[in-house]
C-alpha cells in the first residue's frame, strides 16, 4: 500500500451530483477494475461513513456485500487531462465529474474502497506532454489510465499496450470511426467517437431544417493525416446520403486565437453551411472571426462548453450544435443558442 498523499488531487471544486448517474459510472469502472492499489480523493473531500449518500447508493445498487466484508482498501489511477492550454474547460469537468465518482464509490462501500488519482497535464493536446503521461503512468504501475484527447491522439497506446493499462477516454471516446485510434489494445471510448458520432445527427438536422441550402463548407482541425483523413471520409458518405453539394474543406490550425485566414477562405467559398468539427476554445474564436467578416452562413458545430460560450458572446447567435455531451438543464444549449 502507498502512503495517503502519494496522488493527491490537483482538482477543486466541480459539477453538481447527478447521484444515480454518477453512481453508476462509479460503479462501472470500480467494477471493470478489480486489483487491489492506493487511492485517493481531494484533500477538501470530508472522510465517508454511513452516510445519507451511503443509505442512498445501497438502495439502489444493492449493498456490496464483498467490498465490505474484505475491504480492499486503496486503489492506485492515473489520468492525463488538459490541465492547462485551450482544452481546460474539458480538463475542468472531467476532472470533476471523475472526482465525484470516486467520491460515490467510497459512499457507497462505506470507506472500504478509495480511488487515489494521479493528474498528468496534457496541456490541451501537446503530443509530448501526452506521451509523457503515458510513459510515467506505465512506469508507476498503475493498472488504470484515464485518458483525455483521444488518447491523447495516439500517443498514450503504445504505453497502454506496453504496461497493460486499462486506458478508457470518455473525452473523446476511440476518435474517428473508422479510424487510427479504433480497436487498439487495452483502449476504450467511453462515449460516442468524435468527431464522427455526433455528425449524422447534426447532418440530418440541418439538413432538414434549411432544405435550400445546399452548398456546404467543412472545417477541420489539424491534427494528424489519419485522424483528418478518417473524418473527411467519414463526411464524404454524408454529403452522398443527403445529396448536399460538398465545395470544399478548410483546415484550420488547431489551439490558435487567430482564425482570420481559416474564415477569408471560407468566406471565398461563399458556402450556404458551413460544418465545424473543431472544438475546445477554437470554435468560440473562429465564431468571433466569422462575424468580424460578416459571413452569413448556417454554422453547425459539434463541441460546445461553457467557456467557449463565453469567449464567443453573441458571435454564436444562431449556431447549431449537436454532440452527445449536450446539458439542456445546466444552462446548455439544447441545440441553438
């Protein structure tokens, strides 16, 4: 067993708790991992006993008669999540939504079981930042890595595989599909795979909606030839389906502020819609940028969070969006803002 601070937690405060819903994915990863390691919950977190939260989690799950009789102890985790750089908001609430997990699970086992978390800082999609926390997550030998950026775009499954970590993402899931990161060993999405999940949603909806328009632009990030070529292929097949008139793709550069070559393209393409897959703070900036330069176009995106909603103020004044991720009771949009 490891001493009592050897993870502390870098995270404060979070989300409100969804019990059940939070509870279930505690119990989902407490389950799929069943070694015995040290864990550990943020320092603000008051000590868990018979709690009403106890009485609460048993009543719905049932009372885990063996955790409680052998009381395995302490369980060692590590994650790499966007600490620092454009992609904090989703470092911010999965960081949150994880604590609050671990929080339920040692509720509901009454103290008997604690998850102890390292945080690595990927640093918003850094390629050597995100292979440095796989590296140093395999040498600690934890059995779990929990992953942010699609595995950090690749760079943490030659480690996952190395050390034999289980390593699932719920930030962005196994990436596009079919694409590079799909089916790697000991690597799991946890959601829909982005960019792709979401886009035959938000295709058929627009779609639907402005049947006139019929000139479509999309918009990538760069990130790697793999990943962009599996989602222009992906899009390829859509634009077929829906008999939409595809007159180009715009790559744009990906964690930037300064989107006004990526929008005086698009802007000469003079698209009737315009399909962004980029995501984390870039959307907010090139929104800001397309209204700058008076682009009229129907924009429909698939990311959205709260801190891009507030660096793009009334540029995302009719924008569409559409991804699994969606929070009609928090304060997101339900599809428009």
């Amino acid at each position: 067993m490891s001493s009592a601070n050897q993870y502390p937690s870098k995270l404060s405060g979070g989300l409100t708790r969804r019990r059940f819903m939070q509870a279930g994915v505690g119990v989902t990863l407490a389950t799929a991992v069943s070694a015995c390691g040290s864990s550990a919950a943020n320092p603000s977190t008051p000590k868990v006993g018979a709690t009403a939260l106890t009485s609460q989690l048993q009543a719905m799950l049932g009372k885990p008669t063996n955790l409680l009789a052998k009381g395995p102890g302490d369980f060692n985790v590590a994650g790499q999540w966007p600490l620092t750089g454009a992609g904090m908001a989703y470092g911010k609430s999965q960081g949150a939504g994880w604590e609050y997990g671990v929080r339920d699970i040692e509720a509901w086992t009454e103290g008997k079981l604690k998850f102890r978390t390292h945080y690595y800082d990927n640093q918003s999609g850094v390629p050597q930042a995100e292979a440095a926390a796989g590296r140093q997550a395999g040498l600690s030998g934890v059995p779990v890595l929990v992953n942010s950026y699609i595995f950090g775009f690749g760079a943490t499954i030659p480690f996952a595989e190395q050390y034999k970590m289980f390593s699932p993402d719920p930030g962005g899931g196994t990436g596009p599909t079919p694409g590079p990161f799909s089916g790697k060993p000991y690597c799991y999405g946890f959601r829909a795979p982005y960019p792709t999940g979401p886009l035959d949603g938000l295709f058929e909806y627009v779609r639907q909606t402005f049947p006139g328009k019929k000139k479509w632009v999309t918009v990538q990030p760069v990130i790697s030839p793999a990943y962009n070529n599996g989602t222009a292929a992906y899009m390829e097949n859509l634009y077929g389906r829906y008999n939409i008139d595809h007159i180009g793709e715009v790559m744009a550069p990906f964690g930037a502020t300064d989107y006004s070559a990526t929008v005086t393209k698009i802007k000469q393409l003079n698209p009737d819609v315009v399909i962004w897959t980029t995501f984390g703070t870039d959307p907010a900036y090139q929104a800001v940028e397309m209204q700058r330069q008076g682009v009229t176009a129907i924009n429909a995106g698939n990311d959205f969070t709260p801190q891009s909603a507030q660096i793009a103020g009334s540029a995302y004044k009719g924008w569409y969006f559409g991804f699994d991720y969606l929070n009609t009771v928090r304060g997101y949009p339900s599809d428009r803002t």
